[in-house]
C-alpha cells in the first residue's frame, strides 16, 4: 500500500511539473505576466477578506456606552463610515476575485488549447502500429479527461486550495497577534483534525465509488450486451437467466450505493464536530477575555467572524481533494499517452521527396509486424516510372503490407524501399505521402459533406476540378440527385452512402488529387460489374504516365498491367504480364480459370 501511495505521490508530482510550462511559457510574457497580475489580484483579494472583519469589530465597539457619548457625531462619522468601510472592503474582495478569474482567463484556455492540440498531433504522429492496437474512444476519453483535468487543477489548486492556505495563514498569524497563542493553538488543531480526517475519509470513500462504478459498468455492460442479442435471449428463453445476471450485478451496486451514502453521512458529521469543537473553544476563550475585560464585544464578534470565514471553504475540502486526485490521476493518462515514442519517425534535417519519374523498388525487403510472424521474405519488386504493376494472392500473403510499407505507415526489416532512388526512411513522411494516392478497399470518410470529402484530395481545387473528378469517378450523377447535393452530410464514417457510393467518393478524392503515384488497394471491390467497367477505364485512364500499384482480388481488373506479380506467404512465386502467367499454368492461371468458372456460374444464374 505504501509503495502505491509513492507511486501515486510520484505521479502527481510529475503531472504538475509538466502543466507548469504550460501555464509560465518562456516564449510568452504576456501570459507570464498575466500569471504575475493574477496572483497579485489574489492576494489582494485574501488579504481585503481577512482584514474585512477589523471593520465589523471597530462598528460592534463603536456602539458601545461609552462610546456614545455624542450619538449623532458617533453615529455618522464613527459607526456608520465603518460599516460603509466594511462593506466597501467585502466589494473589493469579491471585484479583486472577479479581476484575478478575468486577468487569469486567457492563461488557462490557452494552456488548456496547447495542451489539446498537443495531445491531438502526438496521436497523429503515432504509428499504426499504436492505433492498431487502441481504441480510437480510449484515446478521444483520455484527451477529453486530461483536458478536463488540466482545467479542474487550475480552478480549484489555484483558485481554491492556494487561497485558502493564505487565508488562514493570515488569519492563524492575526489571531497569535491580536490574542495569544491559544486561539492559534485552537486553529492549528483543529485544521490539522479537519484535514487528516477529511482526507482519510475521502480516501476510504473513494475506494468504495471506484468498486462502485465498477459494479455499475457491469450492469450496464450485461444489460446492452442482453439487449443487443435480444434474438438469442428470446431462441432460448432465457429472460430471466438475464434478467438474474443483471439483478446481481445491481444488488452489488446498491450494497456499495448505500455504503456511498453511509461514509457521506459521517464525513459530514466528523468534519461538523471537529469545526464545531474549534468554533466554541475559540468562542470561549474569546467570551472569558470579554468578561475580564480584556477583550470588547467587538472582538468576540470579529473572532466568530473569522472561523465562520476559515471554515466555510473547508466544507468543500473533501470534494475538492477527491477531485483533484481524480484530475490528477487523468492528467497523468494524457501525459502518459504523451510520452509515448512515435515508432516512424523524420530523420534530423531530412529532405523532401523529388518525385521525377516515380520509379519505386523494394530491394531484399523483409517485414514482420511481430517479431514471431514473418510476412514480407526477401520481397523483390520494381515498378517501373509509368508502368502498372499489379500484385495478386491468397488473403495473409503480404499484399496490403506492401502499400503500408509503401506510405511509411511501417518501416522494413531489413532491404531497402526506394522512390526515384531515394530511400523512403531519408525523406519527410509528408512529402512521401503527397506523392502517392490511395484508393483503399474500405474508404472511410468525414462527417461531412461530399464536397468535403472529395476536396479533401486537394483542397485548393477548384469547384469545376471538384466536379470533373467526381465525373471521372461516376459520383456525379448521384450526388446531384440528393436534395442538398454536393453540400449533402455523409454521416459518421460515411455510412448514409453504400458501400459503392462511398468506393467512388474516395475514387474522386485521389483523382482529384492528381499524384504521381498510385496505389489501388481492391479499388473496386464494392462496385457492380457494370459501374466496374467504366471506373477501370477512369482509373486507366488516370493511371497512364503515372507509377501504379494494384492490390486485386479480381483478376479481371489487372489483365492490363505491365507486371504481374502472385504472392504466397510473403514470397514472390510467381510474374509476368497477363498472358506470360497462364501460359505457365502455374499458380496464377488456376485462380484465374477458378474465378472464369465463377463467372460463368453467375451469368447462368
């Protein structure tokens, strides 16, 4: 336990380390010196409440006997001028306040859009590898409770725990000052009291809501879990063999709800009786110098005045302290995700790619995303500048790897990977990949419009450019026929489209962008027959002049390359053109008269 509570204490301290940048950056001080004028605003304002009360004392004792001798004099210029200074003092604490949140305002949000923006290019900067292996709500979760986190820590650290530290400070210094050290004595205790038994409480209750919440997402899991097989449930009526599943995993959540319940109850009470027992002892002593005469009316009602004034924020201590651990605890999770190494990564002062020809040669490569499970073995391909080189074989052979390969989305093994000569690991990833155009078997698009989608190939492009490639790629006829046409919204994903709508969506996009290199990974594989046709002329069309990788299933589309190469586990068994390979009446020419067969059985169906 004691080594989780250095873990933790570690943890925290490592996360506040890393916002302080953020909130006092070198490069701006304009925002240090908003921080500076915030922290004056806040002293300012702690000490105009801590000396408030002087003034409620100096009216209680201005209206004293003895103190009146001329009531009307006394009572304007003596009672009256104290009571309009009290208020005036109480107005500056609340505006000093205001002024500090107002000044401070720009410090938080923009270290809370560093933060995020941060946070958002690292996730970019990741490997596929990483997001392979992620869930893409795991990730949006983290940034959207790290930035949360980030701006609780600032509100209540700051705004809250620092100026509540400074304020009974001050008023544990007035108290030793003005009285004796046994009203400090009284405070000291009973902070000491307050805060160990606030914190160890909080503690044990936030034990109870982690096991709680737990139980809760059981619940729910069970439940959604149940209502998505709502079939299967009904096949084998087994209704209430659910309906019990769920009820255990409730019963368990309402055993820990109302433990929630019972440990508020005694927070409260506990935290109630000790501010209780400092109030009255403080009262007392106070009452007893009243009563000697040591002391006036005035300062028994200031002394009240000021342990009404410590003890309120404290109510809220044990909320504050659980939420700033919570806070730090996500914080850490987004620092964490920070601090993960991008696997692909620039080469110090690396240049771009000057694509001349687009020539690309995979020399000797070797690949394996696991170190057990080999894909690539010695890969040896070159596509020529301008030529079509179309890659075929069973699921598992390595074709898909080839075109990640190709993007930099991994790096090879061993071997080389080169464009025009130059090594893909020498060069920028972003001019690597503003030389190259996918068309992937699943495209995926953006919640947004189709004209979005399509632009986002080249967004500088024209409306009439926009249009054309649309043409080129079939889309325009459908899209035009949609009531908000181009401007029409996709859906998340671009689910409101078919699977072929969405096929020639991306089509447009990558003509539109018009790279010199092409990558075609089972680009039509959505696509009917009869629209097939016509979107392979496009793409050959597109092709022309340009360096093609065709990634095929169907053989029927790649019968034009100028290469064909068959893959099986990871090695090339198998090239030649269209009639070279089935002469050979090797490997590919049975795939080949496999799907012919194929064929001929659809057309007689």
């Amino acid at each position: 336990m004691t080594e989780q509570k250095n873990f933790e204490r570690k943890s925290a301290m490592r996360t506040i380390k890393r916002v302080i940048p953020y909130l006092w950056p070198d490069n701006r001080p304009e925002i240090k010196l908003r921080v500076v004028l915030a922290m004056v605003a806040l002293v300012v304002a702690r000490v105009t409440s801590v000396f408030t009360p002087f003034f409620f004392k100096g009216a209680i004792d201005s209206m004293s006997p003895e103190r009146l001798s001329d009531p009307v004099v006394m009572l304007v210029t003596g009672t009256v001028g104290l009571v309009l200074a009290y208020g005036t003092f109480r107005l500056f604490s609340v505006g000093f306040n205001q002024l500090r949140d107002a000044i401070f305002a720009k410090v938080g949000q923009r270290a809370l859009r560093a933060l995020a923006l941060e946070t958002f290019q690292h996730i970019h900067a990741l490997s596929l590898r990483y997001h392979i292996t992620r869930k893409t709500g795991g990730l949006s979760r983290i940034i959207e409770r790290g930035v949360k986190g980030v701006e609780f820590l600032l509100r209540f650290m700051l705004f809250s725990i620092v100026p509540l530290i400074l304020e009974l400070a001050m008023v544990g210094l007035i108290f030793f000052l003005l009285f004796d050290a046994r009203y400090l004595a009284v405070i000291v205790v009973t902070i000491s009291l307050y805060v160990w038994f606030t914190f160890r409480v909080t503690e044990w209750r936030v034990q109870i809501r982690k096991e709680m919440n737990k139980q809760d997402t059981d619940a729910n899991q069970k439940a959604i879990d149940s209502l998505l097989n709502y079939e299967t449930v009904k096949y084998f009526g087994a209704e209430s063999r659910e309906a019990g599943r769920y009820d255990d995993s409730m019963r368990e959540y309402e055993k820990l709800a109302i433990q929630t319940n019972y440990t508020l109850g005694f927070l409260n009470f506990g935290q109630s009786v000790l501010i209780t027992g400092g109030l009255v002892s403080v009262m007392i002593l106070a009452a007893l110098g009243v009563q000697d005469g040591t002391l006036t009316v005035g300062d028994f009602v200031m002394v009240n005045a000021y342990m009404i004034q410590i003890t309120m924020p404290l109510n809220f201590l044990g909320t504050v302290y659980r939420e700033i651990r919570q806070a730090l605890v996500d914080m850490g999770e987004m620092f964490d995700l920070l601090g993960q190494p991008a696997e692909i990564k620039d080469k110090p002062n690396a240049p771009a790619l000057k694509c001349t020809g687009g020539e690309i040669v995979f020399k000797n490569v070797d690949f394996s995303y696991e170190s057990e499970r080999s894909i690539l073995h010695g890969l040896n391909l070159t596509v020529g500048a301008g030529k079509t080189v179309a890659v075929v074989g069973p699921s598992g052979s390595g074709k898909s790897t080839i075109g990640r390969l190709l993007f930099r989305f991994y790096d090879v093994n061993s071997g080389s990977l080169t464009i025009d000569g130059q090594d893909v690991r020498d060069i920028t990833q972003v001019s690597l990949r503003e030389q190259i155009g996918v068309i992937p078997q699943d495209t995926v698009l953006f919640n947004d419009t189709i004209g979005y989608n399509i632009a986002y190939g080249r967004p500088d492009a024209s409306y009439e450019e926009m249009i054309e490639a649309a043409k080129a790629a079939q889309i325009h006829d459908f899209i035009i026929s949609l009531p908000d046409g181009y401007d029409a919204i996709v859906g998340e994903r671009g689910l409101k489209l078919s699977g072929g709508e969405k096929q020639r969506v991306g089509i447009a996009r990558t003509l539109l962008k018009n790279p010199p290199i092409l990558l075609l990974d089972e680009a039509t594989s959505a696509l009917d027959s009869e629209t097939e046709q016509g979107i392979l002329e496009s793409l050959k069309s597109m092709g022309e002049g340009r360096s093609v990788i065709t990634i095929a299933h169907r053989l029927s589309t790649i019968v034009h390359a100028d290469l064909i190469i068959v893959l099986e586990k990871g090695r090339v068994t198998e090239e030649g053109t269209h009639e070279e390979l089935l002469a050979k009446q090797g490997r590919y020419a049975s795939m080949w008269a496999r799907q012919a067969s194929d064929s001929e059985l659809e057309k007689t169906a």
